[in-house]
C-alpha cells in the first residue's frame, strides 16, 4: 500500500506541474479527479468495514505426509458494497518443531454474497500441524486504503499421517516360555467362549439353539441370540519413546520413528493381534508417567496416534520402560516391542526389569548412514536398526539378511 501511495503522489505532482505549465484544461480536470480518489477510497473503505465476516475451515481433519493439506476461508459480505481487491493471508506452524510457513491468495466478492477460497499447503512431514487465519484485508479501489475483514474462526488443527509401510515380517514371535493366561475379550468381536458375552442380535438361520437368549425373546416377541466372548492374547506391549530431536534433520528422524511404529503397529492389526501402546505422557513441567492405550483395530490406533503428536520429546535419562516397569510391574508379557530414536542406557535397564520371559525387539532410528539391519545383544535383545529414509528396506531385515 505504501508503495500505492508513492506512485499516487508523484502522479499529483506531475498533474500539478502540467496543469500549472501548460494551458490545456485537460491536465486541470486530471488533477481534480486524482485528488478526488482518496476520499472515494476512504468513503469505500466505510461502506466496507464491519460487512464482511471471514472463516477458516479444514475440509478434512487429518492427511498423509508429501501431500498437499486442502482448506478454504469463507467470507460473507453482508453490505451491498462489491469488493474487488482482498488478500487472505493463512500461516502455518508445526506444533513439534515450531516451524512456520505463510501462503496468500487474493479473491474478490460481490455485494450481499458469499464467497469461498480454495488454498492448500504441501505438508513434506508428518506431525500436527496448526493452520491460522492471520488476516483477510479489503483493499479500496487504487489500493490507497484497507481495512481488515471479521475473523469468526481463525484456528484449525490437523494430524498429517505418515506413510504407510508395509511389514512382510510379523514382529510379535511366539514365545513359548512365557506362559500368560487369556483372561482379556474381544470388544470388537465375537467369539465362543460361553463364560464371556459379547452381546445380543436378532436369530439368523443357522444360529444355534442353545445361544437363543429366551428371557429377551419373550420380551420382544421375536427371536435374540446371545454372541459370546472371543478370548484374546494382548500379551504384546508397544512402548515409544521420542528423544531430543536435533534441528537438522530432526522432521526426518521424526517421520522415520513414526513410520516404523505404524508399520509396526499395522501389522499387527492386519494379524488380528491386540497388544497395548504405551508412551511417556508430561502431567506437568517435572511430572511424566508412563500411558498407555488398548490397540484393538485401526481405529483404536488412529486415537492412539493423535495423541502421540501431542508427545513432547523425552529426556535422555528417562524412558517409558522405567516408567512403565514401575507403574505396570505385576505384568507379565510374551514379546516387547520398542521403538525409540536412541536406545539409552536408562532404556535398557527398563528393560531388563520388565522383560522376565519375554522376546524384546528395539527398533532404533539411527542416520542414513550408519549400517541397518539385525543383531543379537549379548542379553538376548533383538536390536534392528532403522535407517533414516530406509524404512521400506530396514523393518523388514532379518538376522543375517
């Protein structure tokens, strides 16, 4: 606007020179009618303030990584006044790395309307993501004058998954020395144990007749069978654990370590195996317990992974494995399964104290150059190094792959 304002001054100055030098009235009538633009501008600029109202709205809740995150801003114009000349200008933050990003876009819109701009961001990395709609100005005919447009809703938030890789291998191994008793239930499926039920339905043919649950039958007057309990192995735990993340290259250890839990995580799920997810939640500046979530279906882990991005990163001298093996240690697993962008000396001793019989894997993030694959430790963990940008390769190596 400044740089308007510049130009209309010198254009005022050379009419003025003309008018005064030369005799033609032409140059006199010019003059009159630049002067008269400012006042026209700021009569427009009157007419428009407190007319239009602006929105910010998400046309999803979430999106993949290396994709582009679509929105639109609405803005309704409640005066007769047409309008066109407005900027919308969108920011963008990460909410783990606190980086920003800021688009514009100009539109117009008539009088007595509603109007709708389209915008989207390219999001390079997975996380949650903040979109704010810093302002939407009104610029006057000329642009010599501008006023900014009502905000109703300037905030929205999103979680950009990242991708899906898929895991040949299954990361659970059988275990059978480690002996736990199936007393958990399906709460998704049905199964056939008569000591647990699931829940109730209409008769279907085929059913059979010893599930008819005749109580509710004559209350309803048609036919309810019962469906019983699916006993379930949830002797699987997933433990996560994000350390400091350095500022170069940190989005792409970052979306490594997620990339391996998913794949992790996923296979699973496709192998119809319910295991618990457990990472460090912050109560407070000095306060962190271990917590942890049942993981039953898709679903169950979409949930679970929304509140992961919330995660702040953890020190290097506390692990969810500590923390875990004091809050939960009456329990008893067959695999142990751990994720982590270091594996810490705090993160082996957690460990050692909670493991007892149970096969441990460690799927460390480690650089792009440094050497992937499987080994042994001498304390019988499964190390497997998960090299930055390799995971399609890495998460399906085996010993002596």
């Amino acid at each position: 606007m400044l740089l308007n304002w510049l130009i209309y001054i010198i254009t005022m100055i050379v009419l003025a020179i003309s008018a005064t030098v030369f005799t033609e009235r032409v140059f006199v009538v010019l003059l009159v009618f630049g002067l008269m633009i400012p006042l026209v501008s700021l009569f427009v600029m009157l007419l428009l303030r407190n007319r239009l109202v602006a929105a910010l709205h998400a046309d999803t809740d979430s999106c993949r990584s290396q994709e582009d995150f679509r929105f639109h801003v609405s803005i309704t114009n409640h005066g007769h006044m047409p309008c066109g000349n407005i900027s919308v200008t969108v920011s963008k933050e990460d909410a783990l790395f606190r980086d920003s990003e800021t688009i514009r876009k100009n539109t117009a819109i008539a009088g007595k309307s509603k109007t709708r701009c389209d915008m989207a961001m390219y999001v390079p990395h997975c996380g949650r993501l903040q979109l704010k709609l810093r302002s939407v100005r009104l610029f006057a005919p000329f642009g010599l004058f501008s006023t900014c447009a009502k905000i109703d809703n300037a905030v929205t938030v999103f979680d950009v998954y990242p991708d899906d890789v898929e895991m040949t291998l299954s990361p659970a191994r059988e275990n059978p020395f480690a002996y736990i008793a199936e007393e958990e239930y399906s709460t998704t499926r049905p199964g056939d144990d008569p000591s647990e039920l699931f829940g109730v339905r209409e008769y279907q043919p085929g059913d059979k007749q010893n599930r008819i649950h005749w109580n509710l039958t004559a209350a309803r007057d048609e036919l309810i069978v019962k469906e019983l309990g699916l006993p379930v192995d949830t002797a699987t735990i997933l433990l996560f654990d994000c350390y400091e993340l350095p500022r170069r290259d940190g989005e792409e250890i970052y979306d490594t370590l997620m990339m391996t839990l998913c794949a992790v995580a996923r296979q699973m799920i496709r192998s119809r195996r319910i295991f618990y997810l457990s990472w460090i939640s912050h109560s407070g500046e000095d306060n962190a317990c271990a917590w942890r979530n049942r993981i039953e279906s898709e679903e169950d882990f979409l949930i679970a992974l929304s509140q992961l991005f919330d995660v702040s990163p953890t020190p290097v001298d506390v692990s969810v494995t500590e923390l875990y093996g004091s809050r939960f240690a009456k329990e008893r697993y067959r695999n142990i399964l751990y994720v982590t962008t270091e594996f810490t000396k705090c993160a082996d001793e957690g460990l050692q104290r909670m493991r007892f019989d149970s096969n441990v894997t460690v799927y460390e993030i480690v650089s792009a150059s440094e050497r992937g694959g499987v080994r042994v430790l001498e304390n019988g963990v499964r190390l497997q190094n998960i090299r930055v940008s390799h995971v399609r390769e890495d998460i399906n190596a085996d010993i002596g792959g």
